[in-house]
C-alpha cells in the first residue's frame, strides 16, 4: 500500500491588522490585502495538505478561500476550495505523487479577484509502514498536526527484533525488576496489557553494556515527553478544550473514550455525559494502572500513558487522564509502575 507524504511544511507570516494596528476587516474598496497571506501549511501522511491563512470575514456578497493547481499562480479557473470566516483553514485530499502543487488564498469582490502570497510543496511517493494490533487488525492511527499518533494501546509480547518481554503476574517479583515486563490487569487475559518503563526502553537484561531492544515496530517509536507537550498544545490551539477555548488545558475529554468511565457531574469532567468526550479522536480508555508494588488499581477511574523520558534515575514522566478533571496531567514516577503506551511515528 502506498501513502503520500508531503516533502516540508512551509511557515510564512502575514499581517492580520492594518498600518495603524486595527483588525483589517474585508470591505469591497480593499484590494489585494484583502487575500491575505497563507501563513502555514502541514502536511498528513496520507496525501493531504492542510492550509491555514490568517484572514478576516469577508463580507455580505464576497468569497473567499484557497485555489491550488500543478501550475504555477493558481486562479479561480482552477481548482477552489471556498472557507468563510477568520483563520480560515481547509485540507485538500486526493494529491497525486511526485506532483509540485502550488496554493494560494483568494478573495472575490465586486471590483474583481484578489490573491495571497503562493506557497508549492511537493509529494512523493512512500511506502507504508504499518503493523498488526493483538485482535489482527491495523493499527488505526490519527494525524495530530505533524505528529501521527496510534490510537489504541500497544499490545506487543515481544520486542521488534522478537525478543520475548516477559509477563510476571506475581506482585512482589514485579516490585523489584529493573528490566521490561508486561501484565494484564489483574492478570486477567480479557484485560489490557500494562508494561513498566524498562520494557518501554526496550531494557531486556541487567548488563549495563547490552544495547537496549527496540519496544515499537518498525518506523514507530514510544512518544518522548516533550512529543506528549506538542501534542497537547495542538489540541489546545486547534479548539478541543471542552469550553472551545483555545488557552489552558482542558482536553481531557476530547482525548478520553466515550464509555467506561466512573460518573462525575462536575463540569468539563471527563466522566460527566460521557457522550461528549473524544471529539479528537485519541479514545483513551480507563484501564487504571499497575502500581510499583503490584497491586492493581483505578479501573474506570483513570488513563496512564508511559512517555521515553527519564526524570531522574528511578522514574519517567507520564500523561494521565482522571475521570474527574478536564486537563491531560503531567508527572512523574517509579520506573516499576505499569501502564499503557501509545506510538507516534518517525
């Protein structure tokens, strides 16, 4: 299977007021500021290029958008994507490979038809790389700006190299390891899958001078902390805090599954009407976690996620979500503690 995938991702700015500081506002005397520049572009694995263009609503009468053509100056006579409003943003799909496309923004008034700046990328063509989940099935994956995230835990038993991870059900022989292992919640085959941070980096032996083994498949890798951040600063900017805000963090319920967890009525929480939760698409599920010392704990209350990154010596940072908070939490702990994992790819 072939994917397409987007050469660089271009960042341009432009202005969004004029000479004396004002917000432009579009009115049929303004003539080619009225197509303001396109101020960023980024590319999806999957033949998609999304455009941003930093434009005010235009008014009653006029239209605005995108034209993108193989040929260099686009017009109206090419191909349109027709957005409405302020930072308008559109994505175009079905690019053909190794094709040069170029894009601008337009606007179209009574005294005629005005365009940005132009921006080109070019497609080629890939191959994909892709794996099996546990039930058989693609992984499915969703593209968090330039970030593609998995979207169901990691269920391996082996490395990437087949060296087998180790499953340890007893409490007191998980406690003390410094290598990587797995269990089921509460040792129970029909639950999901746990792994403390050792397994993670890919520590299979207590050699100090053994090369670590590689935990994700092929072209994928365990999200670093600061990969978490990027992804929580998209979903801020792009809208999906549960007020619609586009500052602070409160993703909690776009990220979070719509079942399974505890019922909360506070507002913004995750386990309150539960329906709206996972506008983003990154279905995270409250298995719980578990604990350094064995123990099993927090179904349906929360959602532990393993970043790469150390935090001293004898813990790593993770991402949680609670059932009764809005925001993805940040911390840190023991090395032992098991919890989920998701990829993003290289």
């Amino acid at each position: 299977m072939k994917r397409l995938l987007l050469l660089s991702a271009l960042l341009i700015f432009a202005c969004s007021s004029d000479d004396e500081g004002n917000p432009c506002v579009y009115e049929p005397t303004l003539t080619t500021e009225a197509a303001t520049d396109i101020t960023e572009t980024s590319a999806t694995l999957n033949g998609v290029i999304s455009i941003v263009s930093e434009n005010c609503d235009v008014a009653p009468g006029e239209m605005q958008g995108f034209v993108y053509s193989t040929n260099s100056s686009p017009t109206n006579d090419d191909s349109v994507e027709v957005v409405y409003g302020t930072d308008i943003s559109t994505s175009i799909e079905g690019l053909e490979p190794n094709t040069t496309y170029y894009v601008r923004a337009f606007l179209t008034n009574n005294l005629g038809e005005f365009y940005g700046n132009e921006v080109s990328f070019t497609t080629v063509e890939v191959e994909e790389i892709s794996f099996i989940n546990c039930d058989g099935n693609p992984v499915p994956t969703i593209v968090y700006g330039t970030q593609e995230w998995t979207v169901e835990n990691a269920c391996p038993i082996t490395y990437r190299d087949g060296t087998p991870i180790p499953e340890v059900t007893d409490n007191n022989e998980w406690s003390y390891l410094t290598t990587g292992a797995w269990a089921y919640y509460n040792n129970d085959p029909t639950k999901p899958r746990f792994y403390n941070w050792y397994a993670v980096m890919g520590i299979h032996d207590t050699d100090p001078n053994t090369p670590n083994k590689e935990f994700a498949p092929e072209g994928w890798h365990v999200p670093s902390d600061a990969e978490w951040t990027t992804l929580e600063n998209y979903l801020i900017a792009n809208g999906y805090n549960y007020d619609g805000t586009t500052t602070g963090n409160k993703i909690a319920k776009a990220m979070a599954s719509t079942t399974g967890w505890i019922s909360y009525t506070e507002t913004g929480a995750i386990g309150n009407d539960q329906s709206l939760n996972n506008d983003s698409g990154f279905n995270a599920f409250p298995e719980g976690n578990r604990n350094f010392n064995g123990s099993f704990n927090d179904e349906g209350y929360n959602a532990f996620f393993w970043s790469s990154t150390e935090n001293f010596s004898n813990n790593a940072w993770w991402r949680t979500l609670f059932y009764y908070n809005s925001d993805l939490y940040r911390y840190y702990y023991n090395k032992q503690f098991g919890f989920s994992v998701r990829f993003v790819r290289d």
